[in-house]
C-alpha cells in the first residue's frame, strides 16, 4: 500500500473574515486538494512515491541559461526533485523561478512531455496562493496527452527513470528497474 501526501496550500489570511468569504475558501481548498490529488496520484506522476523513500530523492540542478537542455527528462526530473521536496510547504521564493525554469524548458524539449505538465500543475498550487485556473490547464492538457501512445510510453520510461536514478532507494530502484525492463522487452517502447 503506497501513502502519498496531498497537502493544502492557502494563507490563513484568504479564509479570515466573513462567513461567505470562509465559504469560498473551503471550496478553494477543496478545488486545489482535487488538483494536487489528481497530479500526485496519477499512476505514473513522479509524486506517486511513499513518503519514506522522499528522503532519499537525489536533488538535481541544471544551469538552464548556460545549457540547453536536451531531454525533457532531465528538465522534469530536476523540477520534481525540488517540487517533492515542498510538500510540506510552499515553493520557497528562490527556488520558484528555477524551478518554473526546469518546467519551461521541459515544455520547450518536449511539449507533449506528461511529467512536464504535471510538474507545471503541482508548481502552481504550490504557490503562495495557488493557480487554480493554471493549474486546471496544465491538467487539461495532460488529460488530452496520455490519450496518446506515444507520449504516454515516453511518461512511463522517465518514471521507470525516475525511480531507478532519483528516489534511490532499495525497493524504488527495483520498481523502475522492473517497470523499465518490462517496457522495452514488450516491443512497444521505441
């Protein structure tokens, strides 16, 4: 049985005041806790982790304006590792743009990048006050995305990856080892 973590990000300030205003933001809570839900519990989403193995995740950083990155892999699994890691918070202020910097240029390698939208969807509810409406595209988008082969082969390599090079821990790296082998020996990964 694998435990994830959906946490809810608003400022109590949003909630204080009247009862109407109380009453928006209960369903502001629950429109960003069905978002995150979604993101972190699809099957192959990079948050779809126990909570034990985030301890060993590798963090990883990459130069963006000095190196061009030439997989969409590299730019979401640095944006993850970072991502995962506030879970119990809000994306600190100084790792907000890096971050939206391995998420971009995902988007750019890779457009019909799964991970890349995912990360795009976590990133922004995990805003000091969440981007619902931002939020909610990068879901639509991912939504059409894994209605297509191709990108979702691609989506369940780089979690194979993922699990294997990043969370690094005994039974994750088996996990991926196990979901890669798997892919290429079935003949439909190219």
């Amino acid at each position: 049985m694998q435990i994830v973590h959906v946490h809810v990000y608003v400022y109590k300030s949003r909630c204080a005041g009247n009862n109407s205003h109380q009453q928006s933001c209960a369903i502001f809570k629950g429109d960003t806790a069905e978002l995150l839900k979604y993101f972190k519990t699809w099957e192959y989403s990079l948050f779809n982790i126990p909570s034990p193995s985030i301890a060993g995740i590798r963090s990883y950083s990459f130069d963006v304006s000095q190196k061009l990155m030439k997989w969409a892999a590299d730019a979401n699994t640095a944006a993850a590792s970072h991502l995962v890691k506030e879970d119990d918070s809000e994306v600190k202020e100084e790792d907000s743009e890096e971050v939206l910097g391995y998420i971009n240029s995902a988007l750019q390698c890779d457009p019909t990048s799964i991970h890349a939208w995912c990360n795009k969807g976590v990133y922004h509810l995990l805003q000091d006050e969440p981007k619902l409406k931002e939020a909610q595209e990068a879901k639509d988008e991912m939504e059409r995305l894994l209605k297509t082969d191709e990108a979702l082969e691609e989506a369940k390599v780089e979690y194979g990856y993922w699990l294997f090079e990043a969370v690094r821990t005994v039974e994750m790296r088996q996990k991926g080892l196990d979901l890669l082998v798997g892919l290429f020996t079935s003949g439909n990964t190219k």
